[in-house]
C-alpha cells in the first residue's frame, strides 16, 4: 500500500473517539472487520501502532494521541473543499395575511418542501398593514397580502382572487332585522386587508363601528361567527366546512358576495434570491 486514504483517517477517528472497533462501526455504518482492516491498512502505512490493545478495547497511545489534532484538521478542510461544490440549501422569509397564512400558504409550502426538502422558509402571518411594514424595512423577502398596497418602493402584482361570503350562524341570519343597519358585525380590525375591501366594496352601507365586534384574526372571525356572535364576511376557502355542515350559512342581498384580489409584493430594492425564485414557480403553478 502506497497512500492513506481518507478512510482510513476517518476510520481512526472514529475509533479513537469511541474506543472500540464495534462502536465505530456502528458509528460510520461499517462492519467491525471492516473497521479493523481499514485501521490496520493505516498502521501498515505508517508502519506504527496508534492503540494499545486492552482487553477487547482499543486505547489511543502517544503516536495515536499525537495524530488526533491532524487527522481532524485534515477532514475539516476535506469538508470545506467538498462545500465549495455543494449548492446552499435555499432559503425564503415571506410574511402573509391571515386567510393566505392559514388556508392557501400550508399546502403550497408542503410542496415547495417536497420539491426542495432542504428548504428553510420562516413564514410571518400578520395584517397587511404589519406585512407591507416588514417588506419595507427588508425582514421579509416577499409579501402576500389580501388588501390593496400602493408605495413606491413596492412592486404589486395580482396573484389570484378569493371569494368573500357573508355568513352568519343560521338562528342569527333568521333572526336579522330587515334593516340591515342594524345588524351585528364581527369584522377584522382597521389595517386588515380584509377589512379595507369590505369597507370598499359597501361604501356607505358599511355599518357604524359601534355595531362592530373587532376581532384581529381571521380564524377567531370565524369562531365567533359559528358561535352565533354576528353576521360577517370570510373567504369562502375558510368557511368551506362550516357551510357544508350547517354550521354557518350565507346571508342573502346585496353585497352578499364579494371577490377580492390577492397580492403578490415584493421590495423594489430587494434582487430575489434563489429561495424567492423557487417558490415563486411554486406559487405560479398554482394559480387556477
């Protein structure tokens, strides 16, 4: 034999800091004859003994110990040499409204996953008022937000459209006043995406915020409306369930039912990453 092998180093190392062949073996995923051979061809090479044979355990001796510092060293660099050559794993900071964070995001994330497993994604889910404050100061490499951006260091672009029904729990919708002025409201708060394209949409039919029960998420809107606390709007994709099982049911006239813009929105400063790019195909695909 001419030349040591990483192997073998990697093998000594392994030994050294378990003290025996059976658990550096199961170390390095290795039979023990394996391990022993390879040990030997590396005292063959060095023509030294680098363990003291004690009993069925190896003990490292003074030339082993010596070897020690530089065996790891030499593996160390070996890893830093194969890293310039790897492709870093992609990462993504998104921030998202509630119905997008909570209903549309998860599924394509599972498939952004799937299709990249060594993905980091950190996704903040906030009003859009709070998401287009995060875009702005860069903590966030995108946004998706279910209410209307305009700034000029924004770019905004249509992503897809979401359905909002107005709902309410069946004894409150047969229980309403034909004054529509005088119904009670569970609404998100002012800043909500939502909330703005109510407000747009009834213009001045809007009800008087002292009829308003604010709530500031999404998903405690539709708890409150299934437990009969008002009438309210909600994206049709969060309600689904509910309506099919008579939980909730449509509240009928006009504005009953309103579509909304998604937003796609990005810093104008901000180049886009290889993370942003991967699951900006991801996000393309899934647009009806």
């Amino acid at each position: 034999m001419n030349e040591t092998t990483l192997k073998q180093w990697r093998l000594f190392l392994a030994v050294a800091e378990t003290g025996s062949v059976a658990a550096a073996a199961e170390r390095v995923a290795l039979t023990q004859p394996a391990v022993s051979q390879g040990l030997a061809q590396l005292e063959q090479r060095l023509d030294a003994r680098l363990f003291d044979r004690v009993g069925r355990g190896l003990v490292l001796n003074d030339r082993g110990r010596a070897l020690i510092p530089e065996a790891r060293a030499l593996l160390t660099q070996l890893a830093r040499c194969e890293r310039l050559f790897q492709s870093p794993p992609l990462e993504v900071m998104l921030a998202a409204t509630h119905t997008l964070g909570n209903y549309y995001l998860p599924p394509l994330l599972s498939a952004f996953r799937q299709r990249h497993p060594r993905a980091r994604v950190r996704m903040d889910v906030v009003n859009t008022r709070q998401a287009v404050a995060l875009l702005l100061e860069l903590k966030v490499d995108l946004a998706l937000v279910e209410g209307p951006v305009s700034h000029p260091l924004l770019r905004v672009r249509h992503w897809r459209d979401d359905v909002l029904l107005r709902v309410a729990a069946p004894p409150v919708a047969a229980a309403l006043h034909a004054d529509a002025s005088r119904w009670p409201w569970v609404m998100r708060e002012p800043g909500s995406g939502t909330r703005a394209v109510i407000e747009s949409n009834l213009g001045a039919a809007f009800p008087r915020r002292e009829r308003i029960l604010e709530l500031g998420a999404g998903e405690a809107v539709r708890q409150a409306l299934v437990a009969g606390a008002g009438v309210g709007y909600v994206s049709e994709t969060s309600v689904s369930a509910a309506l099919a099982d008579g939980r909730l049911g449509t509240v009928p006239g006009p504005h009953q039912r309103l579509v909304r813009p998604l937003y796609w929105v990005r810093h104008a400063r901000h180049e886009p990453g290889a993370g942003e790019t991967a699951l900006g195909a991801v996000l393309r695909e899934a647009v009806p």
